[in-house]
C-alpha cells in the first residue's frame, strides 16, 4: 500500500509494509555533477505533484572493494546523478513526534551507501524510531582537496542532509528536536567532526560513534592523494582538471591509489581536513551525549581474510613498529600479555588500540573535565574488575540529554563488542556490531555467519533505541571508574576500565 509524506520540495510517495512505512531516494540536495561538480551542495529544485519514493535511489561514483572485502562488505551500484539522496522508515501511524536517529555509513570516505540490505531501518521503526539513512559524496568527488574548490564537501553534503532532517522530519512523524546521529567507521570519523562543526550547530542532540574516532589532517596532508591521483592522470591538481577526466577514468585511477590501502596498514587515502570554516583548527569540546566504542579485534577484518595474520613475521613486526613509531616498552607488554599469540596478532592488537580503542577513551577522559579525581587514574587497583549487567549504579538518568547549547559537557556511555564470528576467523572485527545494532542479522550473514546469536542482537539493538530516545543506553555513563558496557554472547557485562594497562603504554 502506497503513503504519501510532505516535505518542503514537494510530496513523495512511500510504500506500507505491516505496521512500518518506507519513504526511499529521497533527494535533499542537487546532483553534484555539471555545474555543481566539486562544489559545495545546492538546493533540490521543488517539484509538482507526487515524486515517487518506491526504490533506493543512485549512489555515490565509487568502485567496489577489492577481493576478499568484496565478498564481505558487498557494496550496491546504483547508477544515476541524484546521489544526494536519503531514505526513511517510521512508523506508519505516529501520535507524539518520535526521537529520530540519522545513519552515516563508513567505508573509508570513499565506499559504501545508504542502499546496503544491512541499513535496513525496519527495526528501529518497529521499536517507536525514526531511521534516516543518507548518502553523500565519496573519494575524490566528496574530499578531495583542491585549491579551486570547497573542503570537505561530503561533510558539508551530511550537513545538508541534517539541515533536511531538520525542516522536514515532522512531517514522516519525527521530532526535529530529538535527532541522534550515528555512524560506523568513517561515518563515526564524520560525525565526530560534525561534533565541533560550527555548520552542523543545533542540527542533532546526541550522537553515537562506531569504530571511529576524532580524525583530521592539514589540507596539505590532505592534498596529497589529489596531486598523486593528478600525476597518473596528466592533469592540474584542480578541480578544474579533474572536472574533465572521464567518471570512469577518475575512478580507476582513484581506486589504483587507494583501493589496496586499509585503516590498519594506512596507504593513500582521502581525509577530512581542518579547514577553519567546516572543521575548526581548535574545536570546543561537544557537549552533547556520547555513545561511543568499538570491537575487541577490529583489525581481523583486514589481517584475517588477506592472510596478514600469518605473513607477518618477527621481522616484519619489527619494521611495522619502526613505521608507526611504536615503542619497544609498548610491544614488550603486548607480547607479555599474549604469550602464545603469532607475532600478526601482536601487530592487529596494536594497530587496534593505536588507531581505535584509545583515542576513543581520550576523548571520553577529555569529557570528564572538573569531576576527575586524581587519585583515580588507569591503572588502578580496580582495573579489569567485571560486574553484571545494570549492576553499577545509575549516575545517568532518561531525559537528562542537556542537547546542544550547553557548555556543561554531555555524558559519555562506552561500549566493547567481544561476540567473535566463526567466519574464516574473523573474531569480534571491523563492522560486525552492525547487524547487531540495526537487528538485521540476515543481512550480516557475510561477516556474523548464520547463526549469529538473536539475544545479543535484541540487547544492542535496545540500547541504541534507549539512547536515542531517552539519552541513557542503560548503564553508568563514563566517569573516573571507566565503566564499558562489553557485549557478547551468553552474557553481556559491565567491566571497570579493561586494559587499562595497555592504554597507558601508549601515553
């Protein structure tokens, strides 16, 4: 059965499955191509009558992973201009405005789109939430950095999406003054740049970040995959110069560049960069609340399936801790701690805490301001201590999400998935908790299996409708003990400050 929604440009027309409606492709900003081409994003041109929004619209010009990641995160082709666009499921008969919760894919800035089956918003509007998916500009189209043209211009797309959730949300039954964001990977990367953005001030209340932390470069560090991607081509590094390379011809050579390169063994790549008007050199501290962290063996997914785990030798390990300037004390303790582990785990262990699991708990620390004591540091005597689940004591109560405005800094809620996938070894990686967070588990089969466990997925997928609803995932937010809220499977845990040790190496 067909719906028909309002927004500012015009009326669309969704699809009723059940109790939940669809509103798909829905475009909130101009295609980025002809004279809007490595600009900053323009206004959708209003239309008459009923636009159908039945089917995902295009996605974003990009090539698809390489093998095997290609087997693991399939990636979905949509061809067509209007990639600016964005999806919604609410549901289909909604009395008070609902909390909205707007996802922001990952895939290194220049994979991934808002049409992937593992996007699936059914659950959360079946569980009383608004989910908003959006695509937006990747690779060179979307960051690369040019003297002729806009920074960052797939953070300014997120942005106009935002500012569309904003305008027209009412009318799809949500609440434009309860919208968490969340994304996973570079999606979290964003979003913790449109945490201090000045552009995206008011536009959301809360945000949750998966397995990405703060993350910027200069705009010289940033230009670099431009001007190496200019030499292949024999053109300006300028958007300009760009502007007249064939797509296609863009995109083999972007994907000659960067297509083998990962988060953990770094490479060539695209970047948001300080730019002093979307991202700030020194950024205020966000001040709304926070769910953030990330899975215990992130870099299985590129060291496992590749056959880095095994190909890495002593040697190796030693040169990759002179690339990163890794100290020796540091891969002393991780040896220490995994005595039988093959010198590939000891580097993905690292790799993960370097790039992941700490700068994520820096920026809950930095969050703690005044309330800090300081005779409760890392290390303490209560370092790995494991409760039972909600068995801390609740310093954190619904509704007390303090969104936007307010200098006092918001709360911080952290997580650690551990449930390992029995999938060619992939343990607790990169993008497993998806499927989880989003109770979509058929559609994670690629990475969880078939018989990933239903109980962990109700228990994650609720606390991410908590937070959004409520501003509290249902255990202690982050204080000076470091609460973690550790997913898995039977039980799911609370553990005070696990690890902390190791953090500490790296400080």
């Amino acid at each position: 059965m067909d719906i028909i929604a309002a927004t500012r440009h015009g009326k669309v027309r969704g699809r009723v499955d059940g109790s939940i409606a669809s509103y798909l492709g829905i475009p909130y900003a101009a295609a980025p191509f002809g004279v809007h081409r490595f600009r900053a994003p323009a206004p959708v041109e209003p239309w008459e009558g009923i636009r159908d929004a039945l089917e995902f619209g295009p996605t974003a010009p990009q090539r698809p992973y390489r093998p095997p990641l290609d087997r693991l995160i399939p990636d979905v082709d949509i061809p067509g201009e209007e990639c600016l666009n964005l999806n919604v499921w609410a549901p289909r008969t909604v009395g008070e405005p609902l909390p909205v919760l707007v996802w922001i894919h990952g895939g290194s800035l220049r994979n991934g789109s808002a049409a992937m089956p593992l996007y699936d918003g059914r659950a959360f509007a079946r569980d009383g939430v608004v989910l908003v998916s959006i695509n937006y500009r990747l690779g060179v189209e979307g960051f690369g950095v040019f003297p002729d043209a806009p920074d960052n211009r797939g953070l300014l797309d997120q942005i106009a999406a935002l500012t569309w959730v904003r305008d027209n949300i009412a009318g799809f039954g949500g609440d434009p003054g309860c919208v968490t964001v969340c994304g996973e990977s570079a999606g979290a990367i964003s979003i913790a740049a449109l945490l201090t953005s000045p552009r995206a001030a008011g536009l959301f209340h809360r945000a949750i970040l998966q397995s990405g932390p703060p993350h910027t470069v200069t705009r010289d560090k940033g230009a670099g995959t431009v001007r190496a991607m200019a030499k292949a081509l024999r053109v300006p590094a300028t958007a300009e110069g760009f502007a007249g390379v064939d797509r296609e011809r863009l995109l083999d050579a972007q994907d000659e560049l960067v297509g083998r390169a990962d988060p953990v063994s770094g490479g060539p790549g695209f970047h948001i960069v300080v730019d002093d008007d979307v991202v700030p050199a020194d950024p205020p501290p966000p001040s709304v609340d926070l769910l953030l962290g990330c899975n215990r063996e992130e870099y299985r997914l590129w060291f496992v399936p590749s056959g880095a785990v095994e190909r890495v030798g002593r040697l190796t390990l030693r040169l990759a801790l002179l690339k990163f300037g890794i100290p020796g004390r540091v891969a002393r303790l991780y040896r220490a701690g995994r005595p039988d582990a093959k010198p590939g785990v000891i580097l993905g262990e690292m790799a993960t805490d370097l790039l992941l699991r700490g700068p994520l708990n820096r920026l809950a620390d930095s969050r703690l301001g005044d309330s800090r004591s300081a005779d409760s540091r890392p290390g303490d005597s209560r370092l790995g201590d494991s409760l039972p689940a909600d068995s801390l004591p609740g310093d954190s109560r619904p509704g007390d999400s303090r969104p936007g405005g307010d200098s006092r800094p918001g709360r911080t809620f952290f997580y650690e998935f551990a449930w390992r996938s029995p999938v060619l070894g992939l343990g607790a990686c990169h993008a497993l908790e998806i499927g989880f967070v989003f109770d979509n588990l058929r559609h994670g089969e690629a990475l969880s299996g078939p018989d990933a466990p239903q109980p962990l997925a109700d228990a994650m997928h609720r606390a991410w409708v908590d937070f959004t609803t409520s501003g509290d995932p249902g255990w202690a937010a982050w204080d000076t003990r470091r609460p973690v809220r550790v997913f898995d499977h039977p039980g799911t845990s609370t553990v005070l400050a696990p690890r902390q040790e190791e953090l500490r190496a790296w400080l």
